[in-house]
C-alpha cells in the first residue's frame, strides 16, 4: 500500500511534467503557426541576399518587402521604384539611381550610397544607421522620422535642398537642419 507522502509526490512530478509537456506543445503550435505565416508571407517577397545586381533596372517597379541584405546594387537604376519597407542592411547601392524612389519604412542601416542619386525620394520612417552617403544628392528628398546618425545628419545638411513633389515637405526641414 502507497503511503500518503509517496502519493504526493507522485502527483507533484505528474504535475510538473503535465505543465513541461504543456508548454512544449504550445511552443510547437506558436512554431507551427509562425511558419506557416512566415511561409505566405515568403510569396510575396523576394530574397536577394548577397546577389549582384550591378547595373541592373528595377526603375518604376513595385519591389516593396524585397530583401536585399548585402547586395551589390552599385549603379542600379532604382528611379521611381517602389521600395517601402525594402531592407537594404550593408547593401552597395553606389552611384545608384533612387531619384523618386518611395523608401519609407526601408531598412538602410549600413549601406553605401556614394554618389547615389537621391533626388526627390521619400525615405519617411526609414532606418538609417552608419550610412555611407558621401557625394549623394539629395534635392527634395524627405527624410521625415528618419533615424539617422547625428554626423550623417550633419553632412546631409550642409547639401539639403529643395522640396519633394511628393509630400511637399522641404528637405532641410525633414532633417531639421539650423
């Protein structure tokens, strides 16, 4: 005959292995149902991680979620694209043309820019630290709540200009330039 206290103890371990067991199916079905979203959410976006794409033309095209981590996109017409909530981590987009381009929302941190031509872009709520933008242009382009480095601020304001047809809000402005 069990005693009372093996009893106990019996239901404790039974106890504790029920809540185990519980929270590894839980942790199953939040990994079943995270994959399956991430899944249809692959349909709609494009990797291009560490690709080369020099010189190529993405202008006027919608290519919004689009991943391009690492990508070399040195002189890549990018014109008129729609590139919201893109990421562009350490991408090369030098002497890239963004003229026009919708960057809001997009991921920058760490990409080079040099010499890229950023006239009139919209890049409203974007990422953008340790961003290479030396020789960029940059005329009525709106940097509306972007995160910036303060010396990548400072640079950008010394060649601000202009107003972006789009929003119509002044370049100087959205980098709240003295």
């Amino acid at each position: 005959m069990l005693q009372l206290s093996t009893v106990r103890r019996i239901a404790k371990q039974a106890k504790g292995n029920f809540r185990r067991l519980a929270v590894v199916v839980m942790l199953l079905v939040s990994l079943t149902i995270g994959t399956f979203s991430v899944g249809m959410d692959a349909a709609y976006a494009t990797n291009f991680d560490r690709k080369n794409l020099r010189q190529q033309d993405f202008s006027g095209q919608d290519l919004t979620d689009n991943d391009y981590t690492r990508a070399d996109m040195t002189e890549t017409n990018l014109s008129n694209a729609n590139l919201e909530l893109v990421r562009l981590f350490t991408t090369r987009l030098s002497r890239a043309n963004l003229e026009g381009a919708n960057l809001r929302g997009a991921t920058l941190d760490g990409a080079v820019l040099r010499g890229a031509n950023l006239n009139n872009a919209v890049l409203e709520g974007a990422y953008a630290i340790s961003i290479d933008f030396e020789g960029a242009t940059i005329e009525g382009a709106d940097f509306t709540d972007v995160l910036l480095d303060p010396r990548d601020n400072k640079l950008l304001c010394e060649i601000a200009s202009g107003t972006n047809p789009t929003t119509g809000r002044d370049t100087r402005e959205t980098l709240y330039c003295p």
